[in-house]
C-alpha cells in the first residue's frame, strides 16, 4: 500500500473515531511531530541528564526492558 492510500485509509478511520482518548493522543502525535526541537527548552540539568542517558546507552550500560520489568513485577 502506497503513502497516499494510507493517508486516505487513516483520514477515513480518524474521521470515523469516537475515542476521545485515542482522538487525544493523536493530536499530541501530531504535536509533537510539528513541535521544534524540545531540547534547548530543558533546562541544563534536565540536558546534563539526558546527555548522561545517551553515554551510557552508547558505552553498553543499558538494562534490558524485561529485566526491568520484572524488578518492577511484571512479566513480559
């Protein structure tokens, strides 16, 4: 299926939906994706805390999502 038809398909089924919370999230999607880059609006620390994030993810020191899932008692 090609990017047009999509597009339609999604316009159709959107037009059709009545979950206002599903409506919600779509248009913070929609936000978000329009939104200017989010990062020079933190403030040091909080850029200081995600450059931490991003180093240890590039040096390996991640924890796999279903350990910490289990820690936190739930399977995955």
């Amino acid at each position: 299926m090609g990017t047009e038809a999509m597009k339609l398909e999604l316009i159709e089924w959107l037009a059709k939906l009545n979950d206002s919370g599903m409506v919600a999230s779509l248009f913070n999607l929609k936000k978000a994706a329009e939104a200017e880059d989010w990062f020079k609006d933190l403030s040091p620390e909080q850029q200081a805390s995600v450059e931490r994030g991003l180093a240890d993810a590039k040096a390996g020191r991640t924890i796999p999502s279903d350990e910490v899932r289990k820690s936190y008692g739930r399977a995955t």
